[in-house]
C-alpha cells in the first residue's frame, strides 16, 4: 500500500478509488457472459461521462 503524507490526502485516494471500483469491481462469477457484457459496457459509458 502506498504510504500518504496526510490523512487528508489519503481521505481523497480512498473516496476516488471507492467511486471507481464499483463501477469496475463485478463478481464475474455470478453473472452469464451477456449480462456481464452490458454491465461492462454501461461502466465505461458512465466512466467516459464522469471524465469528460
């Protein structure tokens, strides 16, 4: 784990970093391919929304 100079600092890595994991943290194993597929899909749709 990277070491922070603050806790402020590492308060916004973990905020971020919490936002965009659970657009890209699927359990594959739970869902059928063309059902992971559109939730793929849909996440980097909402990523492309979110950065730009």
């Amino acid at each position: 784990m990277r070491r922070f100079k603050s806790m402020k600092q590492a308060q916004r890595f973990v905020t971020a970093h919490a936002a965009v994991s659970n657009l890209f943290n699927l359990g594959r194993h739970l869902l059928r391919a063309q059902h992971y597929r559109d939730l793929r899909t849909s996440a980097f749709e909402e990523w492309n929304r979110a950065v730009t």
